[in-house]
C-alpha cells in the first residue's frame, strides 16, 4: 500500500532531513489523521464525517476545502485545496513538539492561521480508558455508570488509569442500554468497525446484540461506527462534536450500584458531620477563652509585604465567587490566551467590565511553585507596565486569578498574528512600547527594594491595553531575589527557545538574562518579524543588513510614514548591545532606560565593519560576540553625560 505523509524537520530551520515526528491518515483507524512521535501516538483528530474532523468543532471551509476519498477497503486519501487560488498555503509539523500548523502568505510573511492540537487540546488518552476531557479537567464519561479507577490517583491530578465500570455488562445483551454523551470527539477507531450501509436504528441494534461492543456512533459519511473494547481519548466540547452511546449495564444492575453509592456517600457525610460539630466546638471554646471571634466574612483579602523599604506595601485584591466566574466567562468559552500556569479566558462582569480569568491548570495545585512565585509576586507589584491581578478564586478544587482585560491582546498578535492586519502600529507607537517594556523591567530589577527577574520576557507576554500601553504578564517561573548578589544558580531551566540568554544553559541566572531577552523584543518590534522568521534568526539578518550598509530595510515595511532613522538606528543599536555574549558586557535596565529617554539629534554612526559584531552562532540562541561595542559617547552614564556637559 502507498503511503504519503508529512514528517517534521530533524532540526527546524537547520536539518531538514525526516525527524521524529509523522502525520498522517492512518490505515489502522477509521480515516483519521494521526500524529505520531516514533511509535507512540500523540494527537489524533477524530474520524473524518464527510464535511470535517469530528475533533476540529470548529472546522470550517471557508477558505479552504478539505477533502477525504476512500482507497480500497481501508486506504484514504487527505487533501485541501484553497478556495482563493491567489492565496498561497502551507502545513508544517514542528520539530519540537509535534504541532501541525496552517499558514498563509500575507506580503512576503507566513501568517499563523491554525494549529492542531491547540493550546487547550490534552495530549492523547490524558484521561484514560472510559475518561472524557471536560472544561480544563478529565472526569468519567457517564458519571451514573463509571467511577474512578484508581481515587488516589485522581486527587494527585494522575488520570492516565481512567475509570471503571460501577456494574459490570452481563451476557445477556438484550438487557443492555444505552447512554448518550453529546457534543464529544469520538474515541481512537484503532479497536472500531464501521459499516456504511447501517442506518442508526440499524447501528444500536447491531451493537445491542454484540456482548463485546462497548459503544457506538452514526456519523453520515462512515455510516455505523462500533468499538469494541475500551474507549479512549475523548474529549467533550461546548458544541460541534458528535453523539456517542455508550452501552450501560440493565437499570437493576445499576440501581444496585446506585444504592451502593448513596449508603457509602451517606457513611461519609454523617463522618463530615461528626468532624463539623467538634469543629463548631472548638471554635465557641476558643471564643470563650479569649473573647475574640477568629473568624472575619470579607469580600476582599489584602497581601503583600515589603519590608525592605521600612513600610508594608499592601494590595487589596477581591474574592470572586466561582458562580460568578462562570457565569462571567460564559463557561469558560472564550479562549484568549494560554499562560505557564494554564489556558486564559475572557470574562464579563455583571457591571460590564472585562477581566481575563486565568483558570490553574489542576497539576499546579499542589505546591507548585509557578503558582505560589506568580500569587507572590503580584502581590508586591504595581506599576503601569506590569498587568494587574484584580483578585482570584479558591473553589470547588479550582485556583482562578482574575486581571485586567487587554483589550488589544498580546504584542505577538498584533506584529504578526491574528490582529495584525487589525492593528497598525506607527513607529511613534513602537517606540512608546520599546521605552514601556524597559520601564517595566526596570521597576521588576531595581525599583522595588529587591531583584525581580522575569525570565520569559517574549512578545506573547506582552498584553496591549487599548490605548496601546505595554503590560508585562506572566510571572509563573519568575524569580525574586533579595540577597546582594549579580549571579543567582538555578537548577531549572526556563524560558523560551530563541528568547533565552545563552548563560542560562550552564545555570546561571541574573537581570541580564532579561536583558537579553528585551533586546530580541525590541528587534520584533522593529522589523514586525519573528525572531525565527529567517533560517539563521533575526540578529544573523540584523548583521547582515548592517555588513551591506542598509540597516534600515530591518524597518517593518508596513511603517509607510516618515519616521526618524535615528531613533530606529538608536533602539537597533541598544537591541544588539543587549544581546551581547557577556553578561558582564550587557547594559542594565536603567542605562538603556537612559538612552531610550535621552533627546539627542545627533545620528549614531553604525560601526565602519559590520565583522565587529562577531560571528553568529547556529543551533543554539542566537549571539552577538562580545567584542562589538558601539560609540562611546552615545552609550555614557547619564552622570558621565553630565560630566562632559559641564
């Protein structure tokens, strides 16, 4: 049999030869799209129906038309054409982490249109045998008829067991029912049979009759789809999907269980009980013996604590009601964003204000760090450039913070996303975000009392209220730092591939790595590209253009008015000074702060060989060598300008 696939890259934008990645319609399933890393499955997109993936809800064909043909008794064909034939396309598989991604061509850029899996997708079978994925968390799939496997391990946030049957089928298949679950991603078809001619009356009978068939589906361009054994890998969407009925045992085996479960829910509620009253007891001693009730109803909670500066600085931050939050974010149905603790959503509060409520994922619950860093930090944090968090939710085994809503999303989507051709940002604009970021970064390393180090300074956490203002988000594997010390060791590396220092990967972490950080930003900002735009990344692009003699074709093309060439020249030379190999030898925060601030109209000569910038190293991020300095009078301390002056 013929086999067509699309295989990832062994390292991307390097070695193009096959990596460890492969997708593709596998023969095995029921006309399904597979990803695979070597043997091992790791995303699936459902059984094709006729019109789409039964796990892509949210399929359309209004730009491209997709297309599945049968080939044989189990061969398929997969294929998309676009409706706009002047619109160019691509699929890639990344090499890192098995993302498939749909572009299309807009000026000279790919522009991100799709991803499969996206940010909320689990990966494969997260929830078990008989486990569904539901709004961030696995629960079983018929709560009546299946509990969980192992109840340990589903309080330790460990689904990978899945859940069980309460009573189990008996032989007599006449006395088997069914149970619908809607609006569901299908099961893996790798253990399912399909018969096209059977309609649906026809299908449930023909599973009816068969003690092994565990459940069924009837979805048009298949006709009848049976399982036969475990079902796995579903997920339960707020609509699209199709209907699963899943067999169940008779209603007395399931009246039995039933009972079973409300004798062992009532032992453990009078035990509740018990513990209530000695509870209640212990609190009217308490009282008693000290005249003071330990208990205060608030709303509000107030936190933070910095006595580094002979003062507590305190926050007063709200207690939201989970009702509330749920009925604010529609369910959790607007996406807008996903963070290092878990997925973003997009809320309204009964006054009209908009809040984005970032919902914990349930494996940072217990004693994560990232969580405890994030609700630590944010206490202690106020600043203009700094996202503010509103308040938060401890509820009902949930953790939700609540910030500000940035009306204009992140950086990322406005310089090359989903709302770049929304948004239009002048170089006056840039400008004010470049000067905004670096106010921000500076507040968090020196002007707190103590060193606050971000650690993932990239676009996608850079949120854009609606007047444009930069906000810094995302504190989950920052770190604060109170001791007097340039160089902190860390033991675990974090960040983002491509924003990352290079000293990092030998375990050493200060501000600079910040810097560093920064200085590919600003670059972004600049040119409107990813720093992974060119084969060898921006700053090798960077260097080129000024080894031509024409660093001003960095300049996005979309900045069509006139703008000062030495106010960009200016911020490309503090980028690559950012990003020098040493440390030692980047600028902090408040001298760069210095130099965006500073009204100087003279040019800033570029230096008269581009080779003193060093070679650019491949493979890893991307350097400037140490040795590039640029002219001295443009990079002086603001009390050496004074001095000069004077």
């Amino acid at each position: 049999m013929l086999e067509i696939q699309l295989s990832s890259w062994n390292i991307t934008g390097i070695d193009p030869s096959p990596g460890q990645y492969v997708r593709k319609v596998d023969p095995s399933r029921r006309y399904e799209l597979v990803t695979f890393m070597g043997s091992d499955v790791i995303y699936r997109s459902g059984p094709w129906t006729g019109m789409r993936w039964n796990g892509f809800p949210k399929m359309t064909n209004e730009l491209v038309r997709f297309n599945v043909s049968k080939s044989g008794e189990n061969g398929a064909f997969f294929w998309y054409e676009p409706l706009d034939s002047s619109v160019l396309w691509r699929l890639v598989l990344d090499s890192n982490n098995g993302t498939t991604y749909r572009y299309y061509l807009n000026n000279s850029e790919w522009i991100e249109f799709w991803k499969a899996p996206d940010d909320t997708t689990p990966r494969y079978a997260f929830c078990g045998p008989y486990g569904i994925y539901s709004d961030g968390t696995c629960k079983c799939c018929l709560d009546s008829f299946f509990h969980h496997k192992n109840e340990k391990d589903w309080k330790n946030r460990i689904y990978s067991g899945g859940c069980e049957r309460v009573a189990p089928l008996n032989n007599d298949t006449t006395d088997h029912g069914f149970q619908s679950l809607d609006n569901v991603k299908l099961p893996d078809t790798l253990n399912a049979i399909s018969d096209e001619r059977k309609n649906e009356s026809e299908c449930k009978s023909w599973c009816q009759k068969n003690s092994s068939c565990m459940a069924y589906a009837h979805i048009g361009w298949q006709g009848c789809l049976a399982w036969f054994g475990d079902i796995t890998d579903m997920i339960q969407f707020h609509e699209g999907g199709d209907t699963l009925y899943i067999s169940v045992a008779s209603k007395s085996d399931a009246s039995k269980s039933e009972s079973n479960k409300i004798n062992v829910l009532f032992a453990v509620l009078l035990s509740i009980a018990a513990v209530m009253v000695l509870l209640s007891l212990a609190v009217v001693f308490l009282f008693w013996k000290t005249r003071r009730w330990p208990f205060k109803r608030t709303s509000q909670v107030v936190l933070g604590n910095n006595p580094s500066n002979g003062r507590e600085d305190v926050q007063i931050f709200e207690i939201f009601d989970f009702t509330r939050i749920i009925a604010s974010t529609d369910n959790f149905s607007h996406t807008i964003g996903e963070g290092q603790l878990g997925p973003v959503y997009k809320g309204i509060l009964e006054n009209g204000e908009e809040i984005a409520v970032k919902r914990v994922s349930r494996s940072a619950h217990n004693g994560n760090e990232q969580l405890k860093n994030e609700l630590n930090l944010l206490a202690r944090l106020k600043h203009k450039n700094l996202v503010k968090l509103l308040g938060f939710c401890i509820q009902r085994e949930e953790i939700i913070l609540c910030f500000e809503f940035m009306t204009n999303s992140s950086l990322d989507q406005v310089l090359y996303g989903t709302r770049m051709l929304q948004v239009q940002l002048n170089w006056e604009q840039r400008s004010r975000l470049i000067q905004g970021i670096s106010s921000g970064l500076l507040y968090l390393h020196e002007d707190i009392g103590d060193t606050v180090i971000h650690r993932d300074v990239k676009p996608a956490n850079i949120l854009l209220d609606r007047n444009m203002v930069p906000k810094i988000s995302d504190f989950g594997i920052s770190r604060l730092f109170e001791e007097d010390r340039t160089f902190f060791t860390i033991s675990t590396i974090g960040g983002t591939r491509g924003y990352m220092a290079p000293e990092l990967q030998s375990g050493m972490l200060s501000a600079k790595a910040d810097v560093y950080s920064f200085g590919m930003v600003v670059l972004e900002i600049i040119s409107g590209k990813r720093n992974t735009s060119s084969p060898t990344g921006l700053v090798s692009l960077v260097l080129q253009y000024l080894n031509e003699g024409r660093i001003l074709d960095l300049k996005d093309e979309r900045l069509r008015e006139p703008c000062s060439d030495v106010e960009i020249k200016r911020s490309i030379h503090i980028a690559l000074q950012c990003l020098l190999e040493d440390p030692n030898l980047r600028p902090s925060m408040r001298e760069i702060n210095h130099w965006l601030t500073c009204q100087s109209t003279h040019p800033l000569p570029l230096p008269d060989q581009a080779s003193c910038w060093g070679n650019i190293v491949i493979g890893r991020s991307t350097v400037v060598n140490s040795s590039a300095l640029l002219p001295t009078e443009y990079f002086e301390s603001p009390a050496q300008v004074n001095m000069r002056h004077a």
